[in-house]
C-alpha cells in the first residue's frame, strides 16, 4: 500500500522516500514535508506515537490502534479513507488482510465502518459474528440498519454491504492523495483525524470483544 500511494504522489510531482518497514521510530523523524505510515497495523500506533512531537504531517493507514492500544498524532494528521472518495469498480484484489496469515482479518471491517458512520453518523448499537473466515457485522440507526459481509476466500477476498460488492477505484486512492498533498500544503483541513479514526476503530473493535472474540482463530496484525 505504501509503494501505491507513493507511486501516486510521484505521478504528482512530488519527491518520494521508502523507508524499510524495519526503520527504528525511536530514531530522529526523517526530514520531510510529510510522512506516510503504511507498516503492519499493530505498528501505526508505536510510529504515530514516535512522530507525535516532530510537527511533521502524518499519513497512516487503517486501523489506526488494534485491540489495547490508543493513539495520538498531530491535528494535520490523515487517517486513511479512500472508501469516502471513490466509485465502486475494479479488481477484488484490495484488501488489508488475509485470512491465511496470522492477522486480525475483521480489522478491515473499519474501512466499512467509517463510510457508513460518514454517511450515517454514529451507529446506536452493532453485532458481530464469525464463520470459517467471514465476519458479518450488522450496524444500526434506530430502525435503519446495514449489514457487512467480509469474506476472506484467498483466492477472491471480497466486502458485500447490503448485497453490494464493494471494489475499490484506482481512482479513490488518487483523490484520497490529492487531499492528503492539499493538507500538507494547509490549503484545507484533514477530513480524518486520528481522534475521529479512534473513536470509531474503538466502536468496532468492542463489537468483535464483545461477540466474536474467544470463538475465532487468535489473529494479531493486519497488513496496513
């Protein structure tokens, strides 16, 4: 995901640094007008918590915590959120984790939980359950209600809201990047703050302690 959204700030104009997923956070930040953390989930947080003081403008990837963590980051930091920015096309080949890998899969349920709570707003209460690799998560608002299914097949992984494939647009990732580059340069405000990617990362991650966890396959860092 990383060398993706790289490629697209290239295409952009601008100059692009990899950093080794092995980069010690306890180290000086890199000097950079931004910084984009796209390493294993269970890692955002330890890197948003070494970069917190540096001033520096910070892109990470979903989730922002996983289950005991809490985060902090600057204001002009940008969760990601490319489900807000595009159409649903494309190749099912987006995801951030798989079931075959020792990974909280369900963690990707967060990219469906924040379009909807976009849309929607906070959800009055959630259910969660589990299936040989599929997680349904049911979200409701007073008598409305959307049902998820992520279905972690190795071969085809895919996401259904409401009998609705969702496949990411190439495009989503590019209009997510122009709005991260339009942050840096303070032209306008993140739409995605750390606090906002908490609050709802930590709604989710309830709902699964509450009725998942303890009966599924013990599963700890997704791929960011």
């Amino acid at each position: 995901m990383g060398r993706r959204h790289g490629k697209i700030l290239e295409s952009l104009g601008d100059s692009v640094e990899y950093v080794d997923i092995g980069y010690d956070p306890t180290r000086q930040p890199p000097k950079a007008d931004s910084i984009l953390v796209c390493t294993p989930s269970a890692s955002h947080a330890c890197y948003l918590a070494a970069f917190k003081d540096s001033r520096i403008p910070i892109f990470v990837e979903k989730p922002v915590i996983v289950p005991g963590q809490e985060a902090q980051a600057p204001e002009t930091s940008l969760v990601a959120c490319n489900w807000r920015w595009g159409g649903v096309s494309g190749a099912r080949d987006i995801v951030s984790a798989y079931h075959s890998s020792d990974n909280g899969a369900w963690l990707d349920l967060i990219h469906f939980v924040d379009l909807l709570w976009e849309e929607r707003g906070r959800p009055d209460d959630g259910s969660m359950n589990h299936f040989h690799g599929r997680y349904f998560l049911a979200m409701r608002w007073g008598e409305e209600r959307a049902a998820i299914a992520l279905d972690y097949d190795e071969v085809n992984p895919r996401t259904v809201i409401d009998g609705k494939f969702m496949n990411p647009s190439a495009d989503m990732f590019v209009d997510q990047m122009r709005h991260w580059r339009d942050c840096v340069c303070g032209k306008t405000r993140s739409c995605n703050s750390v606090k906002t990617a908490v609050e709802r990362t930590s709604w989710l991650i309830a709902v699964h302690e509450r009725d998942v966890a303890g009966i599924e396959p013990r599963r700890i860092a997704a791929h960011g």
